[in-house]
C-alpha cells in the first residue's frame, strides 16, 4: 500500500482513522483527499469512504454486520484484514488466537460507536448500549473540532494531519490495553485451574494484578470473588460480576460491611482497612486475611 485515498471538504472519525490504520502500516504512505476518485486507481492504493468501492459505506448495499449494525469505511477496511495487520505490527508478541481478540475488542468497543454516530444511528431498543446519537461526545464529535473554522489561516490538508494523528494515539493506546488484558488472561487462567485442583472454584487469587473480569466473567462460572494484590498495596478481594461492567454481582458481601473504613473496618473484620460503600470491593493489608474473608462471604452467600 502506497496511498490511500479519501474525501477531501470536511473530515471525520471515520474517514481519519482509515487514514490512521494506513499510517501505522506505512508511515510514508501518501495521503489523497479528493473529491472525485479518478476513473483508474493503482492496486496499491487503498480508495476509503469515497468512490462507491469495497471500503465506502454511503450505497443501499453495503454488508452489513451479523446483527445488522451498520459499518463505517474504517470498520469495513478493519474487518478486511487491516485489524490484522495492524495488530500485529503493533503487537508481535501476539498470537493468531490473541489477534483475533483485540481485533474484535476494537471493532465492538470503539469502531462501532465511530459507525453508529457517522451513520446516524439513534439508541433504540434493539441496539441498547450502543453509542449513536449526536447527544454523546464521542470521538466523532472530537475530531470534527479538528475541521478549520471559516477564519481559520490553517489549511485543510494541516488540520487533517493533526486529526490523523490524534486519532492514531488514541487507536494505539486502545490496541495496547486489549492486547494487555489478551496476555493477562493466562495469568487468570492459571489462577482458575489453580483454583478448580484445590476445589475453591468460588475464589480465585491471583498472584498480581491483571484485568480478569473478561475471562472469568466467560470461563469460571463458579467463581465469586477475586483476590488479588492491590495497586495501592495491601491485597482487595472483589465480588465477580453477573457479566463484564455489571454492577450486579454473582454474590454480595454482608451488608454490615459496607462502607466501613479504618478502625470501624477492622473491627468488623479481621484485617479489613476498607469496604466500598456498595459493596463490590474490601481491602485487606495481608493476604491470609484477605482469603479468610472471601471464605467468609462466600460461606455467607450460601
């Protein structure tokens, strides 16, 4: 890939992030704003969000995803192989099995809501949670600040490239954690074979921290609670939620817990320094003690 074009006029997410992808593959790959696409193109040059091709999403027929979603240009060049490719350039270290996840973690976390806004998408019962409305300050609503204003001494051309790589820093930065939290889950599985050999399937400790709420939300039906060392020092114990970012969890902590801190704290419980006034997570300056009481509340649950 030697170039890629896009529209010229007014820019957005979806149009910069195709532009973004392009750049992290090729850092001198030419940028072609126009505003008609030539009637021959080279086969290296990749034709984005303009022209009617494979990776333009203004025309009656353009795949849709499985659930019916719409795509964006950046989406469709995402699912055609360019999330690949730009996961793996950025991550070598990764997998197929690895790729494959932060792949689909971009897609669902961040490309959607980019195709929700840019196709004008509205929340609606059958797609609850999904990003699409011009109410949310999105990345689109960001980008857009990028476009000159009508007395601006800035070219378009500039001010594209500064969008391009603003958008590139945030495209990166979300790549880094989904492939930080893909090699964490062998941390975590390892935490729950452990777990399931010493029969306690229903706490899993973990030797340092890592995001674990994806693998055990989908692996570990059994689990309750998570022990693990704390970022602040000490160890936290932390109920499993019903699914990833729920607030609802499998089990609760005794009432009477909650929200204590201090001397309240360790009078309520042996070694326990705090309790989140909802409940979810106790802090514990030992780990013996931090085990003792995720037995307890698991006991307690029934």
């Amino acid at each position: 890939m030697k170039s890629i074009m896009v529209h010229a006029g007014l820019f957005h997410a979806d149009d910069v992030l195709c532009v973004a992808m392009a750049r992290i593959l090729n850092h001198d790959v030419l940028v072609e704003r126009v505003f008609r696409v030539p009637d021959t193109v080279d086969d290296d040059t990749i034709v984005a969000d303009i022209g009617g091709g494979k990776y333009d999403h203004h025309q009656t027929d353009v795949p849709l995803r499985s659930d019916g979603f719409p795509h964006c240009a950046a989406s469709l060049m995402w699912a055609d192989g360019y999330g690949e490719k730009v996961v793996s350039k950025l991550h070598p270290n990764l997998n197929d099995e690895q790729v494959h996840s932060v792949v689909a973690g971009v897609d669902s976390m961040f490309l959607r809501s980019v195709a929700a806004i840019d196709n004008g998408c509205k929340l609606d019962k059958g797609h609850a949670g999904v990003l699409g409305a011009s109410e949310v300050y999105s990345l689109n609503n960001m980008v857009s600040q990028f476009n000159p204003s009508w007395n601006s001494q800035q070219s378009a051309d500039e001010s594209f490239e500064e969008a391009v790589a603003f958008v590139t820093g945030i495209l990166k930065r979300n790549i880094a954690r989904l492939a930080s939290s893909t090699e964490g889950e062998s941390v975590v599985a390892a935490a729950v074979e452990q777990a399931t050999r010493e029969n306690t399937p229903e706490i899993i400790v973990l030797p340092y921290y890592v995001p674990w709420q994806g693998y055990v939300c989908r692996f570990a039906p059994e689990a309750k609670v998570l022990v693990f060392p704390a970022l602040r020092g000490g160890w936290n114990i932390q109920l499993v939620p019903v699914s990833v970012n729920s607030r609802d969890t499998r089990i609760q902590m005794p009432s009477s817990w909650w929200g204590l801190s201090g001397s309240a704290a360790q009078n309520a419980v042996n070694g326990m320094t705090f309790c989140h006034k909802s409940g979810f997570l106790a802090a514990f300056g030992e780990k013996e003690r931090a085990i003792c009481a995720a037995k307890t509340v698991v006991t307690l649950a029934g």
